[in-house]
C-alpha cells in the first residue's frame, strides 16, 4: 500500500518550534508565516521568543548596537551641559553592552517592533550599497564582463554592521543641530581612548580601528549617495518638482530612515544616482555642493584632521607606543565580526594601526598614493 505523501502541517509542533528557531533572517521568517493559516497560528502565540531568536540568528555581533542604537536617539547639542554628560552616559552604556554587562533580557514588544523596523531599513541600505559595489567591479557595464560574487552571510553582516555604527555616530554628532567644527570637549567625549583613572573613555573607545574604518567605508558611500540624489532629483522628476534643499541633504544624510524613505519614494532617482556611484561619476555641480552640502553636514570624527587634533590633544601611551612599535595584530584575523578583516590586516601588514579613513594618508610606511582615485580605491580595499 503506498504510503501518503508527509505534509507539513502533520509535522510534531516541536519540529515547527525548530524550524522557526533556526531562520536565518526575518525576511525567511515572514515568508515562512505567510505560506499556511496552521504556520501563523503556530507562530503567534510564541512571536516574541521566534522574533528575538531570529534577529540573533540575523544579526549576530551586531545585534548589541541594534539595542543600543533603540535607546540612543539623536542627540540634542544646544543644551552643551547635557549633551556631553548624555554622551559619556550613554558611552558606557553602549561599553557594556558590547561586552555582555547588564544583560537587558528579551525586548519588550515596542523595542522589538523598532529592532525590526530598523534592521529593514539596513538591509534595503545594504541591498543598495552591495548593488553599487559590485557593479563597480563590472566595467564593461554587463558587457561580458563577469561581476562579482554576491556578498556571503558574513560579509553582508559586517556590512550591516557597519550601517549601524554608523548611524550610532551620526545619533551622536548630530550634524544637522550643531556647527561644522568641534571643541577640546568633542574630542573628549568621543575620542579619548585612554584608560588613565583622571579621564573618562569617550564613544570611540568602543570601537576598533577597523570597525571605524568600515564606519568611515559605508559613510563615504551614504555621502557620495546622497550628492547624487541631490544632482539628479530635478533631472529625473522633470519640471515642477522641488529641489533638494540643503536641509533635506542634511536629513537624508544624518537619519537614515529618511534617506530609505526618499530612495523607495523616488526609484528613479534611486536608479540615477546608484548608477553615478557605480561609475564615480563627477559631476559638474560636485565642488559647490561640497561647499554648500557636503562640509555643513559631514561628521568631522571620521575626517584626518579631527583624528590629528585627537592623537595630539588626547594621547593614548599604550595603542601609540604599539603602532610605533610595529607590533603585529595578535587577534584572529578572518570572515567573522568579531574579528579582524583579512583586507585590513594585509593593507597594514599585519600592524596595529590606530588610524582610519583618510587619516590613512598619514602613515608613512604605507605605499603612497598617487591620486585621489587610488586613494578611494585604497580605502575600498581596506575596509573589505
């Protein structure tokens, strides 16, 4: 007698249980609940537990910055008192997050409604930021030429990662509430790094230096995304529609719930200034807007001169006296999060360097580079 072929909703409701537990990602989570009426009513009585188990699964080391990034909103500098007591704050904080301190628990279901919010928000920036770079690797524009290999769970992590610090540093700069410059005090409160008992470690301390590269990475990215959208916007949209003031670009580039939101409500423009990143393109407007747009708006911490003013103003005896050394990174080097970026350590030859982004150009023993497209190019290598 032949046998009846297994359907799923005669499976045991543990191994429902197991299936959910072991989703990957909320996007196969979603799709999964949705395919039967017996899957949804499996799943709702427990979709908390199934929510946080799948974020972990998704996230990964990541997942302490999406908690931390809930209760940090952007910050508020006019009161300067407050700010940088909020800034120290949340500084430690977010420290011992990082190192599994005060474990918060589940979330509650505001905060894992938003945790879901926003890491849709980094998958749809990641989405566009993997399309932008490995179409650069296409230079016959679908010509023949082979593209690259999409990017692998754990390259994509990192790259979502990165998404999030990044959003924690603009939460904290908040370029769009303060002028285009920084005190002793904002050097303080987010680039000390020394442990010395008098000084308190600023929001930096809670990075490595390859996690601020890959900050500095995605925000050139964001940068050159948003001065796009702004050089095609009335091109695209025709007579009629409205500029990008430079508010807006402020909006777009520090709020990244906004830059998603223009990006999905304008797909052509999306399309436009994808293809400019693709292509580093120049265009004609660039320098004005670099004046007008890009250096109101951009977040000094990452810039060389602010990492200069920092090393002098703000020492660290036991990471300075390393790199002078020479002394080669002791962590493990390979794909995971946690761990050093096989291109950041064969960029530095294997050497602690304290440096990132443009403040690259300052290491002496570094090939120099001859043009700024090397340069660009240079960092794009390191940060992968």
């Amino acid at each position: 007698m032949a046998q009846e072929p297994l359907q799923l909703g005669s499976l045991a409701p543990e191994l429902f249980d197991k299936i959910f537990f072991e989703l990957d990602t909320i996007r196969d989570l979603a799709s999964f609940v949705v395919t039967a009426r017996f899957v949804y009513h499996r799943f709702k009585p427990q979709r908390r537990a199934i929510l946080f188990r799948v974020l972990q699964n998704e996230l990964g080391p990541a997942l302490p910055d999406a908690r931390f990034l809930f209760v940090f909103p952007y910050s508020d500098p006019a009161d300067e008192v407050r700010y940088y007591d909020w800034i120290r704050v949340m500084s430690g904080v977010y420290r011992e997050m990082l190192g599994g301190e005060g474990d918060p628990g589940a979330p509650a279901p505001k905060e894992l409604t938003e945790l879901c919010r926003t890491l849709h928000r980094i998958n749809f920036i990641t989405d566009i930021y993997a399309t932008a770079q490995l179409g650069w690797f296409d230079f016959c524009r679908g010509r023949g030429t082979p593209a690259a290999a999409p990017l692998s769970h754990r390259e994509r992590r990192r790259v979502m990662r990165a998404f999030y610090l990044r959003q924690i540093v603009s939460n904290a700069w908040a370029p769009t509430r303060r002028p285009a410059r920084w005190s002793d005090r904002d050097l303080d409160v987010f680039g000390n790094t020394s442990r010395e008992p008098a000084k308190s470690l600023g929001l930096f301390s809670a990075f490595e230096s390859w996690d601020l590269q890959h900050i500095d990475h995605v925000n050139v990215f964001t940068m050159r995304l948003c001065r796009a959208l702004v050089c095609h916007a009335l091109e695209v949209l025709g007579e009629g529609a409205r500029e990008i003031s430079p508010r807006q670009f402020g909006d777009l580039y520090a709020h990244l719930h906004h830059l998603v939101r223009y990006l999905r409500a304008h797909p052509g423009v999306a399309k436009a200034a994808v293809g400019d990143v693709q292509s580093e393109t120049v265009h004609p407007r660039d320098e004005s807007l670099h004046q007008e747009f890009v250096h109101r708006y951009q977040l000094l911490p990452l810039t060389c001169y602010w990492q200069e003013d920092r090393a002098q103003s703000f020492p660290n005896p036991i990471l300075d006296k390393q790199e002078q050394d020479g002394l080669e990174m002791d962590h493990r080097v390979g794909d995971d999060t946690g761990q050093v970026p096989f291109g950041w350590s064969d960029a530095l030859r294997g050497r602690h360097v304290h440096w990132y982004g443009s403040g690259l150009t300052t290491i002496p023993w570094l090939p120099p580079w001859e043009s700024r497209e090397k340069d660009w190019a240079h960092t794009s290598l390191v940060s992968r």
